[in-house]
C-alpha cells in the first residue's frame, strides 16, 4: 500500500472510530445517573486502594525502595490504566464471546470494515472516564509533592502508550480463544486479578514474583516502568523491552485473530 492510500484509509478508520464513540456515548449518556454513580464508584474503590497503600507503609517508610510518593505514581497510573480498560477494553473485548455464542460475528465480517477493529473499538463506556481522570489527578499530586517538572510527565506518554498496547494485546489473544472455547469469562477474570499486582512497584515483590511479573505476565511494563520515566530513573533497556513487547503482542492478536477465524463456524454454516 503506497503512503497517500495508507493515510486515506487512516483517516477513514479515524472518521469511523470517532462515529462509533458519539453514538456509544449519546447511548450512554441517556443514563446519567450511572455516571454520576460509577464516579462515586471510583472514588471509593481509589480511597480503598490508598488506604491499602498506607497500611504497608505504617511499618516501614518505603516499599520495595520506592517512598509513599512514589508509590502514588504508580497507584494513580494503574487506576488510569483500569480506567482505559472499563472504558475502551472491557465493554469490546468482553463481548466477543457472546458474537461467537449468539452468531452475531457472522454480520461483523460481513461488514466492510476490518474485524479486529471493529471489534476492538466498536463500543467506549463513560464508566471508564472517572477512573482515568482520578488516576490522572493522583499522578499529578504525587508529582507535586516529589517536586517534578510538569516535563517529567511527559516522559511517561511513551511507556504508558506502549503498555496499553500490551494489555490489549494479552487481553484480545485470551478473549479470540473463545472460537474454541466460548466460555472464558473465568480466564479473562483471572488476568484482570492478576493484573492488580499492578498496584504496587514491582520491586516490592519477592525475587520470584519480580520475574513472572516482568517475563511471564508483564504488568511491570503497565505502571512501574511509566512510573519510573516520571522519576527520572526509566532505563533504555526498559523501553526497548517495552517496545519490543508491544510490537510482539501486536503481531501475535493480529495472527492469532486470523488464524482463529479460520475455525470459526458461522451461524449459518
């Protein structure tokens, strides 16, 4: 495909996505009693995730080398990160089963439209923007009180994007598995706990626990790595793991989504 066609389509799919929100918003916003109910929501569920943080830090003032402040980064930016998933990950990706289940996929690849994105990003839900705004608040008061340049924030952009990229390629290879196995919602629970560990800096784990997290589940390039580039202490290495990761999660959904339609049989095969 030569530039000026890959930029047309760009800004076709762009102009689709933006449809896809407006309309998955104004459905959305007819219930803004739900807004106003999933923010308190997340006001609790924070204040509960803070007050936990507290509790490990009244024995000894730091955590895994990290102070309370900088501990605060990283819970701020895994609460933006949940924040991405209810609002963009959970109510598309979530679904998938039930296209298979019902056969309602059959209409998706029929439309003239790549699968994978509009199955990715067909539906937002404003129950993920309190969580997102809280995470970006928590972030920044914990910048302030480390006395960090507003620049400093920027330095996490990169590392926060990338480790999007990675939840949600872990997150579309488990859930394109339903093809096989249509009932899943357990597996894709247990990763969303798993996921929690992200609360915490990784170092704060024993020696075992640091690896998995790190080569096995890689919920240290979620929040610690973001967290450390706003320090000043990210290292290349890190975000060219980072890097590498999310080009390999990227490829791995997009094959895996492929492959598994192969043996997707339609509602009226």
């Amino acid at each position: 495909m030569s530039i000026p066609a890959a930029i047309r389509t760009g800004r076709r799919y762009a102009r689709t996505l933006a449809r896809f929100w407006h309309a998955a918003l104004a459905c959305e916003m007819e219930y803004r009693l739900n807004f106003v109910l999933a923010a308190a929501n997340s006001m609790l569920t924070l204040a509960g995730a803070i007050f936990g943080l507290h509790l490990l830090f009244r024995s000894t003032g730091r955590l895994g080398g990290w102070t309370w402040d900088q501990a605060l980064l990283v819970a701020g930016i895994f609460t933006l990160l949940e924040g991405i998933t209810a609002g963009v990950l959970s109510p598309n990706l979530g679904r998938i089963v039930d296209h298979v289940r019902k056969g309602t996929l059959d209409f998706v690849l029929l439309k003239p439209i790549d699968s994978q994105f509009w199955i990715s990003l067909r539906q937002v839900s404003v129950w993920g923007f309190p969580n997102v705004l809280l995470g970006a608040l928590v972030v920044a008061y914990a910048a302030w009180r480390l006395r960090l340049p507003p620049a400093a924030l920027v330095r996490a952009v990169l590392p926060l994007l990338l480790g999007i990229v990675i939840l949600y390629g872990l997150w579309f290879l488990l859930a394109s598995t339903c093809i096989w196995f249509v009932k899943i919602h357990n597996v894709t629970a247990l990763l969303r706990n798993c996921l929690e560990a992200g609360r915490f800096p990784v170092s704060a784990f024993p020696r075992t626990y640091r690896f998995l997290l790190t080569f096995v589940l890689p919920v240290a390039f979620l929040t610690t790595v973001p967290a450390q580039a706003i320090l000043g202490h990210g290292r290349t290495r890190d975000l060219a793991s980072a890097a590498v990761l999310a080009l390999c999660f990227s490829l791995l959904s997009r094959r895996f989504w492929l492959f598994s339609l192969r043996y997707y049989s339609s509602a009226s095969s």
